[in-house]
C-alpha cells in the first residue's frame, strides 16, 4: 500500500509542477505554453523530487523536528534539486540529444544544465513544500481508504505507461525528421557551392546573389518542415530548449548549421502555433 501511495503522490506532485512550470513559462512569453516533457500535464522531475523529500524528510525524526533549522532544511532542498536537474538533464540529452532547459547565459552555471539562481528558487521551493505541502497531503492518509491509493495507483500507472510510449515514438520521430531536415539542406547547400564553383568568372557574382537569397530559402525551407510536423511533435518542439548535434553532425561545419536550422524550425513552429 505505501508504494501505491507513493505512487499517487508522485503524479499528484508532477501535476503541481506542471501547473507551476506551465503558468511560469506563459506568463514569460506571454502565450499559453504546456509544459512538460510528456503528453499529460505532469512534469515527474517535480512529483520525484517532493516525495524523495517526503521519504528523506520523514525517515529521520530530527530533520522533520521543528526545532530542525531551516536553513539546514534550504540547505538539503538545494543540494537535492540541483542532483536531480543535473542528472535529468544529462539523461533526456543522451537519450533524445536535446535540452528541454539550458542555463548556459545564467550566471553560475554547471554546463548549462543546473545554476545557483534556479536553484536557490528550488531550494525556498523546497522549505514551503517540506514545512507545509508535505504534511498537509500527509494528513489525507488517516481519512484516505487504502484501497483507494491502489486503485488510483493502478489507473495512473497505466495512464502514464501509455503517455510515456507515446512519448517516445513522437520524440523519436521529431528527432528524425530534425536529422532529414539538417542533412537534406547539406546536401542542397552543397550542390549549389559545387555549381557556383565550376564557373570561375561568376563567383563573385553568384556568392553575393546567394547571400540576399540565403534567408529567404532557408525560411521556405523550414516553413515546409515545419508544417509535416503533428501538433503534438510542435508542443514537443517548442519545450526544447536547444538540440545537440549527434555523432552524424558532430565535425564544426556541420554543426554551425546545425543549430540555426534547429533554432529557426522552432521559431517557425512558434509561429505557426501562433497564427493558429
């Protein structure tokens, strides 16, 4: 029974987070933004870290006391978040070669995954959840039927099995069609040096010429990626922060192209969701 109990706080806690991270980044770029790494409105970095609390909080009579500092309390919530955003950082980047957040313009920051300022935040996060949200969901257990945990624990588990597979194959294909895009506009993009640099006397001419109408090929370009893709693999998209080049595209000439055409597909992406 605890770990179905476990289990329905984890996704009550992950939908907490969703709510927060979804109305954060809304009201930030002004525009709804559902947040989240899969399809329902969870985020699980969030439900993991406040029942790992929960389990640590709660195992050791001193630390729940509340004669227990509560700096050494911001102290343990700090440290805690920071593991976890680095590790699932680091995770979703090997996995998917993509960062739903990057942190690399922030100051103090380790690789971009994790940075003092946000993690302070998590840290006083962490205060108000272990002094206050923690014990009041933990007060709904005496009133609460076991077998209702395992009910609702079965349900969600099932829920989330399928959010998570349908995750995958979307994200799996979003990644593809991101490596199509990159290597087709290579190859365009190499054809046409080859043409221009088989006629000497027109170099000069044909560079310039390319250079006024670089832009708007690559914005017809992207437009038509842009618009193969499902609305679900657009959502996906726009909560990326920044893709990382795979081992195909890890050589320098291909990876400078390979972030501004990813960069520009998101924009394209933005857009397109907000014309709609």
């Amino acid at each position: 029974m605890i770990i179905a109990q476990y289990f329905v706080e984890f996704i009550f806690y992950s939908f907490l987070g969703w709510i927060w991270e979804s109305i954060y980044c809304s009201a930030k770029e002004r525009k709804w933004a559902d947040r989240g790494f899969l399809f329902g409105p969870i985020c699980p970095i969030y439900g993991a870290c406040v029942v790992a609390a929960s389990i640590v909080f709660g195992s050791f009579s001193f630390l729940s006391s509340p004669d227990f500092p509560v700096w050494a309390t911001f102290i343990i919530c700090y440290l805690g978040s920071a593991v976890a955003e680095f590790s699932t950082s680091w995770v979703l980047e090997k996995r998917f070669h993509a960062r739903w957040w990057d942190y690399s313009e922030v100051p103090l920051n380790i690789q971009g995954r994790v940075c003092v300022p946000v993690s302070i935040g998590f840290g006083l996060a962490g205060v108000v959840a272990v002094r206050f949200l923690i014990p009041t969901i933990e007060g709904f257990h005496a009133v609460v039927n076991p077998a209702v945990y395992e009910i609702l624990a079965i349900v969600f588990a099932g829920l989330i099995g399928a959010d998570i597979a349908l995750t995958e194959a979307s994200l799996s294909t979003l990644l593809k069609e991101v490596e199509k895009m990159h290597e087709e506009f290579n190859v365009k993009a190499q054809a046409k040096y080859e043409k221009i640099a088989s006629t000497p006397k027109l170099i000069e001419q044909k560079i310039i010429e390319e250079k006024e109408l670089a832009e708007l090929k690559r914005e017809q370009f992207v437009k038509t990626y842009a618009n193969k893709l499902t609305l679900n693999q657009k959502r996906i998209l726009l909560g990326i922060q920044k893709f990382i080049p795979t081992r195909r595209t890890t050589d320098e000439e291909t990876a400078s192209s390979f972030i501004p055409l990813t960069v520009a597909l998101r924009k394209k992406v933005f857009e397109l969701r907000k014309g709609e």
